[in-house]
C-alpha cells in the first residue's frame, strides 16, 4: 500500500487539482466505520455525501453487486434489460406512479428533468431557489445559483432565473413562459435547510395555474435520509417530476428521474440518453438499496435517532442552531471554524463530518447505525470543543 504522503505527492504531479481533500487515504469499510491505510478505525457520518446510507459494504448490496457483475455487467440501451426495468416499476410505485428514466448521477438526473420540462413547454423558464445545488453540469449548474461556482464558467445556460426561497418570491417568479421550477425539499450542500410548507405549497400552486413542472431534487434528500421514503412525503406537496441519486446505488453511480403519469411520455425515443445508464449492476445495487429502505422500521429509526442526535447537537459547548430532518442535520457555531473543526475532528477524533460553509457542520451518517452510534459521535465532537 502507497503510504499517504507518498500519494499526495503522486496526486500533485498527475491529478487535476479540482478537489480540496481531506489527510486520509480509507481502503476498507464495514457499516458505520472506515479503516485507513495504517490500519485506523474512524467513526464515518459523513457516508460519501449521504451516498453509502446503508453504511460501507452491506451485505444485500455487495450480493447483489457481485451476482450481477458475475452474469453481465454492460449492454447498453439499445436491449431489453430486466434490472433497470424491474427499478424502474419499483421506484415509479413508491413514488410518484408514472414511468422512470436513468441517469449515471445526480446532475444527469437532473438535466432529463430540465431537458423534459422544457420539452413540455417548449422555450420555458426555468426557476430555482438560492441555497440550492443541483449539480456542476451546464443545466443543473445554471440553476445552481451561487456566485462562486457559476462565474468562472459563464456563460450559463439561458433562461433560468433564481429567487429567495420563500413562497412569494416563488410565487411572483412563475408565469405563463415558466417550464419548471426546480428545488430541494430539503437543501443539503447549501447547509441542510428544510424548505417551509408554505413554499413547497406555494411552489405547487404556481405551477398547477401556470402548466410548469414541478421538480423536487432529491438527490440528496431522498431515498429515506429525513426518514421517510421520499422528503415530500413531510409536506405532502407531490412533483411532477423528481429525481434521486446519491444514496440510490448503494455506492455505484447511478441516478434516476422519476415523471408523474402526466409527464412519463414527453421523451420520446431519441430525445435523451446516456451509454452507461440504467446499466445492470447499478440497477441490481439498487434495488438492493430499496429492499432495506422501503421498510417503515427502518424509517421509524430514522426519525427517532435524528431527535436524539439534533438534541444532542444543540446541547453542544458553541452550538447555536441545529437544522435538518431525520438524519439530514447541520449544526452552526457562533463562532465559525467549522472547516477546522472537520479537520481536527478526522485527526483527533477518527470521525468523519463534513462542512458546508464557514460555521456549519453537516451529520449524514448511515440509516443503518444505532443510539450508540449516535452517543458516540456527541462524544468525539464534545471532546473536541
Ligand atoms: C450532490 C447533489 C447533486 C449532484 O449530484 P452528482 O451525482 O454529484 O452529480 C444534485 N442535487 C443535489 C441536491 C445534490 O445533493
């Protein structure tokens, strides 16, 4: 095994310096735990970014991985293939009906949600939120609405405008050349804010008068992160068009957008597509993924050990908001340094958490621990403040 200087010093003369990385190099996992090169246990609520929510290497998912690799592992669109077709009709029937389209991530999932609406409404607006991210390809990032990311690559896509997210903002935006509007229930990488009922209502109304779609990413929400199935069960506003991602192939890439009845034949053969997507090991990991999260128990937990830990969190030296669902949560410090303590917390603690901005903490642990896992992160974060 390459020792870890070694490979940083590797990385610095050959990979393309776009990420800020993290002094760890992890080569096993199993549930909520990851191992380091040397050895080192860590403590992981951070999951890949909510993507191995049933924690690292289980079981079901590995089985089915390796089934399928064993049998056939690509043949592309162009054939009939019983896994995505299978996941298809499952995702479709937890959700929204309708008919199902894959997508190898999040972005992807959600340019076919933007390709579609606008083919619906042909030269349509699009309308997004601030604090939202969809995604770094063109269409997602142009309604991805925050300077530092969008600048550098302008010019964006035309036609997308972004307002605050309230519902008369919302509201006001959206008008007889609106194609869609676009928005996380909950927003994760702007910092995990529960959008408010009120918007989500607001959202929906707007789009019924108006004959724009109303798109829901929950690429990161979705997939029972703030304990139910989907988050907009919570609010019970429904899309018509919604798409998941990031926890959806138990680790493999993979992304889906899911059209209400009234939208599942806009696309029509031609209009859309992708070499590797719905592909069938993806498509077995994932509906793997949803044997496990489909069931209320787990849902139930979910929820419960969300209370415990956002209680937890607000009980911490320095804490002055606890924000999220289920265990979707962010916490803020008065006093900034999250970043350091994100550091700190890897070296010291051997936990793994993530932050979204200069004072905010963000906790995605798996679905999957128990309280101990739970009393354990408040431990290592209070021995570190
Ligand atoms: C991560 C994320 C995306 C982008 O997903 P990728 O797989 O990185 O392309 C889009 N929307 C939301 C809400 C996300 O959290």
């Amino acid at each position: 095994m390459t020792a870890l200087a070694e490979l940083q010093a590797l990385e610095r003369e050959h990979v393309v310096p776009a990420y800020a990385r993290q002094p760890a190099q992890f080569v096993r996992g199993e549930g909520a735990r990851l191992w380091d090169a040397e050895g080192v246990e860590y403590l992981d609520f951070q999951t890949g970014l909510a993507v191995t929510s049933l924690g690292h290497s289980h079981p079901a998912v590995v089985a089915a991985i390796q089934e399928q690799a064993a049998q056939l592992v690509h043949v592309g669109n162009v054939f009939y293939s019983e896994p995505a077709i299978r996941l298809a009709q499952r995702l479709a029937r937890c959700s929204l009906g309708g008919k199902v389209h894959f997508a190898n991530s999040g972005t992807e999932a959600n340019e076919a949600a933007l390709k579609l609406a606008r083919k619906a409404k042909p030269q349509g607006t699009i309308v997004s939120v601030h604090r939202g991210f969809h995604g770094r390809t063109y269409g997602s990032l142009s309604a991805t609405p925050q300077e530092s990311k969008q600048a550098p690559f302008a010019p964006l896509v035309p036609g997308f405008v972004s307002v605050a997210p309230n519902a008369r903002a919302v509201a006001g935006a959206v008008d007889a050349a609106t194609a869609a509007v676009i928005l996380e229930p909950v927003q994760g990488e702007g910092g995990v804010w529960v959008l408010d009922e009120e918007l989500l209502r607001a959202a929906r109304a707007a789009c019924d008068e108006h004959g724009a779609a109303l798109i829901f990413d929950e690429v990161q929400c979705g997939l029972g992160r703030t304990g139910t199935l989907w988050a907009y069960e919570d609010a019970a506003v429904v899309p018509d068009l919604m798409t998941a991602a990031k926890a959806l192939g138990g680790g493999l890439p993979i992304g889906a957008l899911i059209c209400s009845p009234r939208y599942a034949d806009v696309f029509e053969p031609g209009d859309h597509g992708s070499t590797f997507a719905g592909g069938p090991v993806t498509c077995a990991a994932a509906l793997a993924v949803l044997d496990v999260v489909e069931d209320p128990a787990l849902l139930a937990r979910v929820r419960a050990l969300g209370a415990r830990l956002a209680e937890g969190l607000a009980a911490l030296p320095g804490v002055v908001a606890v924000r999220g669902r289920g265990l979707m949560l962010a916490c803020d410090f008065a006093d900034g340094g999250a970043p350091e303590l994100v550091r700190r917390a890897l070296l010291e603690q051997r936990l793994v958490v993530n932050a979204t901005g200069p004072a905010t903490l963000r906790l995605l642990p798996p679905l999957t621990i128990g309280e101990e896992h739970v009393d354990d992160v408040l431990q290592r974060l209070r021995a570190l403040l």
